[in-house]
C-alpha cells in the first residue's frame, strides 16, 4: 500500500513539473527580429499624430541584451527617421539607435503578445 501511494505521488509531481516546464520555456524564449519589429510598432512609440516623425525602413535590430530579472529582454534598435519641417518639408533621413525593453503582455483581446517600452 506504502508503495502505492508513494507510485501516485511521483506520477503526479512528474505530470506537474511537465507542465510548469512547459509553460516557462515558453516565456523564456527570446522574442524573434520580427517580434522586436511588430511589437515597436504597435506600441506607437515612434508615430506622431501630426505626422511630424517618419521612421524609413529598414528597422535594425543592432544588439540584444541578457533577459532582465522581470523577464524583459534589452534590445538596441537603429533605424532612420524623417522630420516633417515648420514649412512642410521632410529632413534628411538622420540615423538613429534607441534602446528598447522587450516583453511579455496581453492585448486587448487578452492574447499574450510581445510589447515594447523605450528605455531599458
């Protein structure tokens, strides 16, 4: 009987260490240059609403940092930007690096998605 229940106990705490393993190797996994990309971008961090900022693509993911104790992951980002000028014209395409923090969110729908904060 001893046995039995000593059989049950471990097939549980495996089951149970299967599935926390699974759900942290999830949120461990670095976010893709595409990822970094889209979630910049829907954060609005780098739109106007006058228009006045223009990044020109291509968006460069330059370096990537060690994940942070919350769990963000540092990322250096370079791109180009235009500046829409009092008279309306557009400045020269000025080459820029920022640093971006990298992490885990939900959406409005609730859906787990990448997002992105300027700073570290």
């Amino acid at each position: 009987m001893r046995n039995k229940v000593g059989g049950i106990f471990l097939l549980v705490a495996v089951v149970s260490l299967a599935f926390v393993g699974a759900a942290c190797s999830a949120s461990t996994k670095p976010p893709s240059d595409k990822d970094i990309i889209k979630a910049i971008d829907a954060s609005g961090i780098m739109k106007r609403a006058d228009g006045s900022i223009e990044v020109v693509p291509p968006v460069i993911i330059a370096e990537r940092g060690q994940r942070n104790k919350d769990g963000s992951w540092p990322v250096k980002v370079t791109f180009m930007l235009t500046y829409k000028m009092s008279e309306g014209q557009k400045s020269p395409p000025m080459k820029t690096t920022t640093l971006f923090r990298i992490f885990r969110g939900k959406d409005k729908v609730g859906k787990s998605v990448w997002q992105a904060q300027l700073g570290s």
